[in-house]
C-alpha cells in the first residue's frame, strides 16, 4: 500500500510566469525585502541581536601572518562583498564571534595569552575558536608557527581589537568603501 501511495503522490509547482502581471511584480518585491532589508544598508552582516547570534570570521594563517575575512552584506563568505583585514582582527565587544581558523603555508598556533585562547591552524583544516570579549582593548595574536623557523618573522602575528558596537560598525563601513 505505501509503495502504491509512493507513486499516486504528485507535487504541483508554480510557474511564475503563470501568476498575472501584478502579484507577480509585488511577489518579486517581497522576495527582494525579507531577503535583502527592504532598502536597508547593511556593510557586514553581523546580526542585530546578540541574544544567541554568532558571528563568524574567517582567519587565515599565511606568510607568518593573520588574515582576516569577514562576510559582507550578503552574510556569505567568497562573494564580491566581503570585507578583508590584514593582521588586525576587529571584533565588537560582547558578541559571540566564531572564528574559523586554517592556514595556507604552515601549521601555526593562534595564540591570545590576555584572554588564555589557543588554537590550530592547518592547512586544509578549519578548526573553530569561539570568543567573547568583554573588555575593549588591543590584544597581540603571537606567532607561534610550527615550521621551525622561528629567527626568521616577527614574534606576533597580528593584534585583536575590541571596540564598542558603534566603533566596529563604523571600521566595517569604513572598510567597505
């Protein structure tokens, strides 16, 4: 009876081009606001509420030094929006930002003494760090390359700053010109 029922079941679909002129066009618009903000401008897409949200950034360890890649208005990662910073990773203080750590050249450890993290990088790898900063500040992210090479690069990587709300959302716009 069930494999019966399996094949008498039939899905009906819509075509656009089916609905009349009008509800179709209003259709579209819907769509284009729930999906992009309806007007609203948004640089990155860091969500509104920090109430269970996490952000997420994606570092990567290359040439003995961070890169940090932050997703842009579309909220997605490897689109023509996104928002790149070389050895400072910015983060707005109280958020729950997961950072999703690889590397390209070299097994490296992200290391962030001030607030006792420690993480893998590897290429081909991602490995997830999460962070929560309370505290505004600058802190230095050390190098700890595992090449064997340690005389020849600096010894940090990068530095993670903290600011307020307002003052990463005004680096992120800044960014995105």
């Amino acid at each position: 009876m069930i494999e019966s029922m399996s094949r008498a079941q039939v899905v009906r679909t819509v075509s656009i081009s089916r609905i009349p002129r009008f509800p179709r066009i209003a259709l579209i618009a819907l769509i284009v606001c729930v999906a992009g903000g309806c007007g609203e401008t948004r640089v990155g897409a860091w969500p509104e509420s920090s109430e269970g949200e996490v952000c997420l950034v994606e570092v990567t360890g290359s040439g003995f030094e961070w890169v940090f890649r932050y997703p842009g208005g579309d909220g997605r990662f490897g689109t023509v929006d996104d928002l790149v910073s070389s050895r400072v990773l910015h983060l707005p203080r109280g958020r729950r930002v997961d950072l999703k750590l690889t590397s390209t050249d070299y097994i490296y450890t992200w290391t962030l003494p001030e607030l006792e993290l420690e993480e893998i990088a590897v290429p081909e790898l991602v490995h997830t760090l999460r962070i929560e900063a309370e505290r505004v500040g600058s802190y230095r992210l050390l190098a700890d390359p595992m090449c064997a090479i340690r005389f020849s690069h600096d010894e940090d990587m990068g530095r993670m700053q903290i600011d307020e709300l307002s003052v990463f959302e005004d680096w992120l716009a800044t960014m995105a010109r």
